[in-house]
C-alpha cells in the first residue's frame, strides 16, 4: 500500500474519526491528497469501504460524525454511490445501525446538494432501487422506510423512495400485460390482476389507462401503408375496447386516453389519418363519452398536430353538440 494511502487509514483509525464537525479541515485535507495523488482515489474508496462494515466498533457519537464526512464527500465527489454497499452488510442491518447511519449520511449528502443530485448519483452506480435494503427483509415496506425517514426529518428522500417504487411497479405492470396480451389472456383475468396491482401499488386509474394503452398498440407490427393502417388499426382496437372501456370510468382517464391516442397518432405519422377514425370507435364501444371528447376538442388539446386532428374531428364534434342539445330540448319537454 503507498506510504500516502496507509497514512490516511493510519490517521483515520489513530483519532477514531475524533474530528470536529462540520469537519471541513478533513474533507479539505483528503481532497487535497487525492487531488495531489490521484491513485489514492480508489484506494480512499476501498478503505471507506472497509470502514463503514465495522461501524459496532465505533461508538453511536464516532458514527454521526463520520457519516457526517461520508455525507460531504459524496456530495463533492470525492467518494463514489457504490461506498453505500457497505451498509447492506447483513448484520449491520439487523442491529438497526446501518438505518440510523443513513439517516446522517443523507442529511448531510443533501445539505450539500439537494435530493435530485442525489438520486443522480445513486442511479449511476444502480443504487436507486435498494434504498430499502437498509432494513431488514421483514420491514422492507416503502410504509415502514417512509414512517422512519420522515420522522428521522428526511422527507425529501421518503418521498423519493416512494415514486421509484410506484415508477418501478409501473414498468412491471407494463411488463406482465404484454405478456399476458401476447398469450391471449381472457380479458376478465387481465382486468381483475391490473385492478389488484393498482389496488396494491396505489396507481390511480388515468395512469393506468395510459400503460394499457401502450400496452394495446405494442402487441401487433403495423402496416407501413398509411391507407392500410387505419383499417388494421380499427380492427384491432375494436377487440381491445373491452378492456380498455374498463379503466376509463373516470372523466379524467377518458381525456388521458384522448391525449395518449393524439400523442401516438402524431408520433407514428402513418397514423395521423386515423386519429377520429379511432376516437369515433371508441364512443361506439362507450370506451369514450362525448364530455371528455368535447373538453378535449375545446382546450384539452395538446400542440402535437392539432391542427390536423382538430380539423379531423370537427364534424364530429359538431354532431355531438347537436345531439347533446337534442337531448336538453327533449328532457325540457318532457319536464
């Protein structure tokens, strides 16, 4: 080991971390030696490494502080994400010291930074999915490490933790419903495991009618004839309706389908012509009310191409204000 590097482990273990915080003489005393000798860098990290799976040797004041340290130096890059490793040491966790070190060691990381810088770094060494780790296998719940980070006053990171989850269940419910579309799985059964997902994972109902959508239109390979498209289009979306008619119970899930449809028409430029064909299907298959299909056409509208599906679906609109106002008149007259 270079004289320089056993220095650094000799200094660290000679004062048992005894520094003063907030510490910024060593944090500039190691920057400066890493910077002066840039092959220390990856011996630092190894040796924090090594320090941090024998915190029980150190008392509950040495660990604050030294997760203080570990904190700022991960923010100024000095140390890499990947140190975190450590603390998923089996008995760490189960004493409850690697939690209460994290708690430290993030706090400081994000006085430093802010919580997007951090989750950044944690994403570049895959660290962002096992945040939950630090506790043992029975309380690895996104309740249990949100109740313990917020409380610990880390609000910013519980808040964190619970999108990567909700983004991860996302994906996987995508995921499971490609394959249970491409096996040809009764619908009722599809329907029934997507509400029990989005009872478990808390997705509301607008996102999921987006994820099914996608979910629909990646099942088949498109005709690249836009004359051609349309008609394959509609006879593939007319045997999904089903299925998609049962996330759009609400106003808002219906305009999120609206907005996914327009989005995916302008994406995929065959499909530019087929937009009302497919919004007039789904009002016929009660998939879509006329309500959402007017808000959308009024101001609900987003900038790709509206000008062209705007132009497509204005006699349409127009038919259905007409028959909504024929409705009104009638029920006056029936009054």
């Amino acid at each position: 080991m270079p004289l320089e590097q056993n220095l650094i482990t000799a200094d660290m273990q000679k004062h048992s971390l005894t520094f003063w915080w907030p510490g910024e003489c060593w944090v500039s005393v190691f920057n400066k030696l890493i910077r002066r000798y840039k092959y220390l860098e990856k011996g630092f990290e190894d040796e924090v490494k090594k320090l941090l799976l024998f915190l029980k040797g150190f008392s509950e004041s040495e660990r604050n502080k030294l997760a203080m340290l570990t904190g700022v130096l991960l923010a100024n890059g000095t140390l890499n994400a990947s140190i975190l490793n450590s603390l998923y040491n089996e008995n760490l966790v189960k004493e409850g010291v690697s939690a209460a070190f994290a708690v430290k060691l993030f706090k400081s990381w994000i006085n430093e930074k802010d919580i997007n810088a951090v989750a950044a770094s944690l994403r570049k060494v895959s660290m962002d999915n096992r945040l939950m780790e630090l506790f043992p296998a029975n309380k690895q719940s996104v309740e249990h490490f949100t109740k313990y980070f917020t409380e610990a006053g880390l609000k910013e990171l519980s808040e964190y933790v619970r999108n990567q989850q909700t983004i991860g269940a996302r994906k996987e419910l995508q995921k499971e419903l490609q394959e249970q579309m491409s096996r040809g799985d009764p619908f009722k059964d599809i329907i029934l495991y997507v509400k029990e997902e989005m009872k478990k994972n808390n997705i509301p109902e607008p996102v999921v009618i987006g994820i099914v959508w996608s979910s629909v239109m990646s099942t088949v390979e498109w005709n690249k004839k836009e004359e051609l498209v349309a008609e394959q289009a509609i006879k593939h979306l007319k045997q999904y309706s089903p299925l998609l008619a049962a996330f759009t119970t609400q106003g808002q899930s219906e305009l999120t389908l609206l907005l996914k449809i327009q989005e995916y028409c302008y994406d995929n430029i065959h499909f530019m012509k087929a937009f009302q064909k497919i919004v007039v299907l789904f009002y016929k298959a009660e998939v879509l009310s006329e309500e959402p299909i007017l808000k959308w056409y009024k101001d609900a509208h987003v900038a790709k191409g509206k000008s062209v599906f705007l132009e497509q679906m204005k006699k349409f609109v127009e038919w259905l204000k007409n028959a909504e106002e024929e409705s009104e008149s009638e029920a006056e007259e029936g009054d």
